[in-house]
C-alpha cells in the first residue's frame, strides 16, 4: 500500500473513488480500524481512512432513531444513548482486544454495521443489519447512492441495508448511517446453573428459551472457561457455568427469575447475579474475553444448537482446542493453537457435516491469507454473489480479497 487518503466529506469520497476508478488503484477501506484483522489481507494499493466522516448527525430519542457519520466512533454513540438510557439492543461486540487492532473502544458504527457483528442478545433482538434503517455511500460504479431512511416503512424494493449489512467494505463505501435504538431495561438479573455437561447445558438452554421467560442471553461455559471470568460468582463455582439472562420492567423479572430456577432446578444448583455482575459477565461473553491475550486461532462455529457439543467434542478430539457456547448452543467459539493451514480442513470438514458453517476471526496474516476466512458458499451462491459484487463494484476497487 503506498499512501493512505482521508476525505472529509462524501462530495471527497466520491471523488476518491473516481479518482480510483480512473488510475486502476483498490482501496482498503477503515474507519477506526479496529477489525483491520478480521477477514483475508486486502490486497489494495491505497487506503481509504473515513475516521474523517464522524459525529452523531441527528438523535430523536423520542422516535427511538439516530444517525451519524459512518467513522463515528461507537463509544460516542454509546456515550450519547447512555444519557437517555438507550442502546443499541443487539449489543454489538468490542473485538478489538481479541483481534489486537490496538483500537480498544470498539470500532466505529459503519464498521460495526458493514461486518454485522451482534453480541448475546441477537437471540432476542435480531442481527445488526436488522437495525440499520438507511445509509448514504458510494458504489464501486463512482456514483453516490442512498438507501432506506429514518423509518422502517421506508426500506421499499430491494433491501440494500440488509446487503451492505456483512459486506466488510466490499461493494460500496458508506458515508453515514441511520438506525434503531431502544430503551435500557429496568433491571437484569442472569440465572445460572452450575455443574452441567455441555449437552445438559443446551438442553436446559433450549428449555429456558423455548420457556416463557423472554430470555436475552443464553450462554455455557465449561469448567476452564468459567475458571477466566472476572465474576468471583462464576469463579468460586470450581465448575461450568450456564448463564441465562433476563432483563425488562423490576417486578417482571423477579418473577421470571424465580420461575426459571424453579424450572430448572432438576438439572442442578441455580445462582443468580443481579445488575453489575451480570453486565460484567455478558460483556466478557460478548467481547470473548477469555480468548484475548493468548496465541491462538479463534474460529466462530454456528450450527443447530443441538447440535454444538457433539461439533465441539469431534473437532477437539481432532485437533484440541477450548470452546464456550452462546445463542443457546447454536454459536460456538473455538480457540485452537496456532498450526498450519491444514488444520481449517478438520474444523470445516466437521462443521460441513452438521449443516453449519465456519468464520475464522483471528488468525496469523499468513494463516488469513492461505486459508478461506469465510465459510465456502455453494456454487449457486457464489455466482449470486458475484453478479451482486459486479453490480456494485466491477472493478474490484474496494477491499479487494477481504472476503476471499
């Protein structure tokens, strides 16, 4: 990469891309950066740094709306819904530390939307491209474009947020988006069930979830995995953990709480932490703190949460490795040593037999580059997606290779 443009406003995106379009350079497109690491190396020759385009542009709490600029860093937006006590309900994750990016405050809101990244909550409140109302950007074609607005009744025709939603930067630039916030609960409380086998655990999961408890949160952590938590409830427990939240108006959720730990009781001991050990723990889940600092590949399994423990059990009895589960047992993480490009066949091969598919979210760049980051689609999806990447971007200008 020889030099690195920062435009400070659309009319600026747009001609850096004609601009691109015109010389025959690629961009590697970054807001904050902090998901540099996060699929294949691009192979670009110029880069394209949107930090730039930032600042909350418009908040209505009352219609539960805002938009800003797309490198709007989201501890900002955290720090201006947190004033109305509001969230972005599909808690998305900081996987900076994970990734080591050296950008700890979790990115920016184009990034976090252009990767679709939902942390534990997503089993109840959706994906983050299911909150993304519109946007503004810059097709590979050297043309602006805009899609959807500040209401959902107005995403009509194509659903082009749900395309850029998980693009990873490589059909168009956005420039702003526009989005669905919500309140805070009241309260939350997370019950937990000590001692429980991995398949145990997804049953009593299954049950809490198919109950009427609305639950937001629905996690297993083995016995060495619990053993990290920063939370002394889990830590003192000396056994696996499995973590169900509940969260909504007070006296709503003491009486789901106590109705779930009376249903489950038959599986084991029940615990139950309230506000500030509960947000500790889902934070260390959302973020997968407890595969930050050490060597190893981490790979984001999903399959049937009936599934999860006998995907787990097959690939560590091939290769190793230490596993949580969250979504129930439908998303599993995977940390494994860091070994030859090989090992991605066992973990596929595995994953491929339970209908699942497999995303390596960090790895060595040598590893990235050899191996598929992201699952290998069919043949038929691959030719939908690439007359869409055409349809967008024929000229590969944007990230180009990101996605393999």
């Amino acid at each position: 990469m020889t030099e690195r443009l920062k435009p400070e406003t659309p009319e600026q995106v747009l001609e850096a891309v004609q601009w691109g379009l015109a010389e025959g350079h690629t961009y590697e497109v970054t807001g904050q950066g902090s998901k540099r690491g996060y699929g294949a190396p691009p192979a670009a020759t110029h880069g394209l740094d949107l930090t730039g385009l930032s600042g909350i542009q418009l908040y209505e709490p009352g219609e539960l709306v805002m938009s800003a600029g797309c490198a709007t860093p989201l501890a900002d937006i955290a720090a201006a819904l947190n004033e109305h006590r509001q969230r972005l309900a599909f808690e998305p994750p900081n996987l900076g530390p994970l990734l080591a990016s050296g950008t700890m405050g979790g990115g920016s809101i184009g990034g976090l939307f252009a990767c679709n990244l939902a942390g534990p909550r997503r089993i109840q409140a959706g994906a983050a491209r299911d909150h993304l109302l519109g946007f503004h950007g810059v097709s590979g074609l050297g043309e602006q474009f805009k899609s959807g607005g500040r209401v959902v009744k107005n995403v009509t025709g194509f659903d082009l947020c749900k395309l850029m939603a998980g693009s990873f930067g490589t059909l168009a630039v956005l420039t702003d988006v526009t989005f669905k916030v919500l309140p805070m609960p009241e309260k939350t409380r997370t019950v937990l069930v000590l001692g429980l086998s991995d398949d145990d655990a997804v049953v009593a999961l299954t049950r809490a979830l198919h109950g009427a408890y609305d639950v937001s949160g629905a996690v297993h952590l083995p016995a060495d995995i619990a053993a990290e938590s920063g939370v002394s409830y889990v830590v003192d427990a000396g056994c696996s953990v499995t973590a169900i939240r509940i969260e909504g108006p007070g006296p709503s959720v003491d009486v789901r709480c106590r109705a779930l730990r009376d249903d489950l009781a038959g599986f084991g001991d029940t615990e139950e932490l309230h506000s500030s050990n509960s947000h500790s723990l889902w934070r260390e889940v959302r973020d997968v703190d407890f595969f930050i600092g050490d060597d190893k590949q981490v790979w984001r399994l999903s399959v049937a949460p009936a599934d999860g423990p006998a995907v787990a059990r097959a690939i560590q009895g091939e290769i190793g490795g230490r596993v949580f589960y969250d979504w129930g047992g439908g998303l599993i993480w995977l940390a494994i040593k860091e070994r030859p490009d090989a090992d991605h066949q066992s973990v596929r091969a595995v994953v491929d037999a339970a209908g699942g598919h497999a995303t390596l979210i960090r790895a060595s760049e040598p590893v990235r580059a050899a191996v598929p980051v992201f699952h290998p689609q069919a043949p038929a999806l691959a030719a939908i997606t690439q007359r869409v990447k055409e349809s967008f971007d024929p000229k590969g200008l944007f990230n180009p290779g990101r996605m393999g």
